[in-house]
C-alpha cells in the first residue's frame, strides 16, 4: 500500500500529516505504531488524519493520533497538532 504523507515538525513534536479527503487510508493502530518508529520508520509521536467535513461550511476535521512512550494511546486532539495548520 503507498500512503501519500507530509512529515511537519513543531514545538518538538514530529507530525505525520495524511491527506485523507484525496486518498482512502484505513490504518490501525498496529500500522500507526510502526510507522511511527524512528529505526524502521518514518519516525513521529503524532499521525494527522485530514478527513473532510461533514458539516456545512467546515471544510476539513483532523484526527490527531498521539503515540504515549511509543505505545498507542489515544485518539484525541492535541494542541501541538492545531499549531501545524
């Protein structure tokens, strides 16, 4: 599977940003985890999904995936995320 991405960096956290309104992307958290490592990965603590909105006049929502002492933790938005857009 190619998985189309951004790797952004911002108050010492490393981001990695998915386009997900111009591609379909399933990841689970296994696959997240992976990636994220920094020996054998692409290396981040936090997996931005953009997805678009289903709101009227919202044009995206963005799911923010944060790694916790390199195990997965959550699903919620961070602060460090909203900085990056």
């Amino acid at each position: 599977m190619t998985i189309r991405f951004t790797k952004m960096h911002g108050l010492g956290n490393d981001f990695m940003v998915i386009d997900a309104i111009r591609q379909n992307v399933l990841l689970s958290p296994q696959q997240i985890a992976t990636l994220s490592q920094r020996d054998t990965g692409i290396g981040f603590d936090q997996c931005l999904m953009v997805e678009a909105s289903q709101e009227t006049g919202i044009d995206f929502f963005i799911a923010s995936l944060m790694l916790m002492a390199k195990k997965w933790a959550s699903a919620a938005m961070g602060p460090d995320a909203s900085r990056v857009f």
